[in-house]
C-alpha cells in the first residue's frame, strides 16, 4: 500500500493516478475525506489525517510500503520560518512513529542553498528529517511550468506578460507536474537504502521569452513578455495581501542571480519528457472552460 500526501492537487494526484494505474493499492491522507470522493471512487483507501497533528498522520501512514510527502505550500511565510520548523517537527514524528517502508519528500530546486529565502522551508524539513533512519528521496524539481497560468489571460487579453525572472533571454530549470508526479511514483517503487537527493527537470531549459512565443503560437496573437522591475517587487507584493514579501523576493533573486540551482547542475538532473508547449495548451484549454477562474 501507498499513502499519498497532497491526492487533491494536480502533483498528488498524478502519483496516485500511476500508481492505481500499476495496479497498486493507495491510501489518501487527507484533512478531509469529504473533498477526496473521486479517489474513493477509483478504490483508494481514504485516512483523515492533518500535517499538524503527528499522531493522525503516524496512523495514517502506518503500514505504508512507501509514503510520498507534500507539505501545503506557503507563499507568505512568518519571519524565521516558524511553519515550516512546526511541520518538521510533527512529521519527524509521525514518520518515527509509523516506520513505512520508504518515503519520497516533495522538496526543491535550491534546497542546498545557504541564502535564506522562500524555498529555505524545505531546507528546514530537509535537515529535520537527516535522522530518521529510513530510506528517503528528497525529490528536488525546478521551477514549475505550471506557474505560467497566472499569463494565461493577460497573454489572451493584451498580448503581454511579465516575468519575474530576468534577464528575459535566460534559461531557467522548469518542469511539469506531470513529470514529478510520474518520477515521484516510479522512485517510491524502487528499492534503496538511506538518504538520497533526485534532481528533475523538463527536456530542456526554457527562458520567458520562450514561454511569450509559444503563448503567440497558442493563442494565434503577439505576445511579448516585459520584465517586472526589481524596484516594483515589494509594493507589489504588499498590495496582493503578502505580510513579508522578502522571502519570495529573495527566491527571485536566487533564480536569476544564479545561486538557486541544482546541487549536480544541469548535467545531473533527472530529465523529464514532458515539454513547455504541451503544459501551456493544457493551461490555455483549462482557462476557456466554462466557469474556469
């Protein structure tokens, strides 16, 4: 049996999508076993259990031949990472506790990175989990693709985008969900001993002005993409609600300055197989769907 974290979302739900597909059988962990009627309906074990409450997930996971693990993301962290020190702890303990066979942590790009910044609450996680005697794959993809939904409409409305990433003409590592949800499923069916890291990222590195051209070849319409200036960043930030926009800001940095990047560099990763221009008609068809947000 394999217990899935996160079943709800796309990345969760892919694992669990191949692995019911190899025929094995799945438990969804999750808060709410109400949201989770479609994976019952496919034959999945439902557990209600919260990332906070370390004996809830010890049982959820107890018996577990392998545990894929993803923690919710949080964009607007507290200064110090308080969140994430919390969930640490708590899953420390439940993995202690339960013992399951192997364990894939969802964890990223730049974990290794000795800036603080946004993607530090993994390091946190990361480092917590280095005791626990049980074979671990810190599973460390790039940027996801997917984040170019928030450039669907503006691409469609008004033919441009901006990019926080810059200069516009540098390759960043990017990956589809679909990749990591697939390697994540194919790494919990694997056998190995203690700690290890898995490096991915998609077939090749894309930079934003790639990503505007193949929204103009989506969309039949010009797109360019505009750099947002770093000197915008925080007020911008601060108006969309975020408390302490530091750390996100601080990622930025990291990606376009060039010391959030793969412990092994390119010539290490993993790669995946599945391409920008097959993620962004996928995100340009769900945007026009009826009652799409």
């Amino acid at each position: 049996m394999f217990a899935i974290m996160g079943i709800t979302g796309d990345l969760g739900g892919e694992v669990a999508r191949q692995l019911l597909a190899a025929g094995k059988p799945v438990r969804a962990v999750m808060r709410d076993v109400r949201r989770g009627g479609v994976w019952a309906e496919r034959g999945c074990e439902m557990f209600a259990a919260d990332i906070g409450d370390s004996t809830a997930l010890a049982a959820a996971l107890q018996g577990a031949e392998g545990v894929f693990v993803l923690v919710p993301p949080n964009f607007d962290p507290l200064p110090g990472f308080p969140e994430a020190q919390a969930i640490a702890t708590r899953l420390h303990e439940a993995l202690e506790k339960a013992r399951p066979g192997r364990v894939v942590y969802l964890s990223t790009i730049g974990a290794q990175a000795g800036q603080s910044n946004l993607l530090s609450q993994h390091t946190i996680i990361e480092q917590a989990l280095g005791d626990v005697e049980l074979p671990i794959t810190f599973l460390r993809p790039g940027w996801f693709m997917e984040n170019s939904s928030w450039d669907v409409a503006p691409a469609r409305e008004r033919g441009v985008i901006g990019s926080f990433l810059q200069p516009l003409d540098k390759p960043v590592p990017m990956v589809a969900t679909a990749d990591i949800g697939r390697v994540a499923a194919e790494l919990l069916e694997e056998t190995w001993s203690g700690h290890r890291i898995v490096e991915l990222e998609g077939p090749q590195r894309i930079t934003p002005f790639e990503i505007a051209g193949t929204f103009s070849e989506l969309l039949g319409r010009a797109v360019r993409v505009e750099a947002v200036p770093r000197d915008s960043w925080e007020s911008l930030f601060r108006s969309q609600g975020m408390k302490n926009p530091e750390p996100r800001m601080k990622m930025l940095d990291g990606f376009n300055e060039g010391w959030i990047e793969f412990e092994k560099g390119e010539a290490g990763s993993r790669k995946g197989v599945v391409g920008l221009k097959t993620v962004l008609a996928e995100l340009v068809e769900r945007e026009a769907r009826p009652g799409a947000a």
